[in-house]
C-alpha cells in the first residue's frame, strides 16, 4: 500500500494540527501520528488518501480533548479532513472511501 502525505499538514514538522487550529499554538511538541479514519479498512484508506495528522499526547489519547477519549473533538477532526478533501474532490467521492459524510447530505457508498 503506498503512504500518501497528510492532506492537513507537513507532518515532518512536529507540531499538533488541534493545537494550531483551534489555538493557533505552532511550537515544536512531541507528537504522535492519528489516523483520523480508523477501524480496519478506514485505517487503511487514511493512510492510502492521507487522512492523518500529528497530534500531541493532550489531543491524541490522553486528556479531555484528546480524540480517542472525546466524541466531539474526534468528529471535529473527521470533519475538518472531510472539508479539506473535499476542496479538491466531491462529497460523493469522500463517502466512497469512508462510507459517510460527517458534512451532511444522505450519500451512500455504492
């Protein structure tokens, strides 16, 4: 399977995608890779469409924010993805890789 980039970020860069757009915090952290789409075939196709970010630990899998503990901030994040892909692609294109759209319409994936 061929590694796509991030679609959202220099992921070469450390630095934690929430932390920058939700507090416009740029500094250097230490950072983990997030498959924004996970579960067996939705893992595969973040990695495949470049569906990934850094996060730091606060934002990853421990803390209040933290996409893995809060429902909220982990459909933010699937929607801020979904609206990036869709600058260059359409929505029924997304709901053919990830099944849904977490930007509204009633698509399937056919």
């Amino acid at each position: 399977m061929k590694k796509q980039k991030s679609i959202l970020q220099d992921q070469s860069i450390k630095q934690c995608y929430l932390c920058m757009a939700l507090y416009g915090d740029y500094s250097y952290k230490y950072v983990e890779d997030h498959h924004i789409f996970f579960g067996t075939s939705n893992r595969k196709n973040s990695e495949r469409h470049g569906f990934k970010v850094n996060l730091c630990l606060g934002h990853h899998r421990m803390g209040p924010e933290a996409v893995h503990n809060n429902r909220e901030m982990d459909l933010r994040l699937k929607e801020m993805c979904q609206e990036e892909y869709e600058k260059t692609h359409t929505r029924q294109e997304f709901v053919q890789i990830i099944g849904k759209s977490y930007l509204g319409g009633e698509f399937l994936r056919t």
